[in-house]
C-alpha cells in the first residue's frame, strides 16, 4: 500500500488503487493524458465526484459506483487518481 500523498480539505488524499473497498470517497485530482481524461469525465469521473468503491485494490481492477453508473479502472489508472474519504 502506498504512503498517504497528502492532506487536502478535511479528510487524507490517497490514490484510488489504496482507498478501501466499501469506502466512499471524492475525487481531488485525474493525472491522467487529455483523451483519457476526456473519457473518463464523459463517464462521471471528474473532481469533485462522490463514488463508492465496490470492489479492486491491491493489484486487481476497481469497480466504483459514481451515481448510477458503474465504471471499472485497471489498477494502473486508480494510481493516477487522487481521492480522499
């Protein structure tokens, strides 16, 4: 598991790959390429979205619920983006 990056707001800024299943989150930053990035707001993954964490981490993809939709990330991608509890 990754080190907590940083504070931000009123909760600690992990990477989606570390947040714990079952958690609900917000997302804080996408460090991702534009037309990744592009895509993945075009399916409700943008700051300041709420998602809750399915199931994934450690190695395996993520599954999060964002709204109705549900959105599956390979693990590569969830260290990409920051989010916090």
């Amino acid at each position: 598991m990754n080190e907590t990056v940083a504070s931000f707001r009123s909760g600690k800024v992990d990477f989606l790959s570390d947040f714990p299943v079952g958690g609900v989150g917000t997302v804080v930053a996408v460090n991702v390429e534009n037309e990744l990035q592009g895509r993945l707001m075009g399916m409700g993954l943008f700051v300041g979205a709420r998602f809750h964490l399915i199931q994934g981490g450690n190695g395996f993809p993520l599954l999060l619920a964002i709204g109705d939709t549900r959105l599956a990330l390979g693990c590569e991608i969830g260290r990409c983006i920051l989010v916090e509890q």
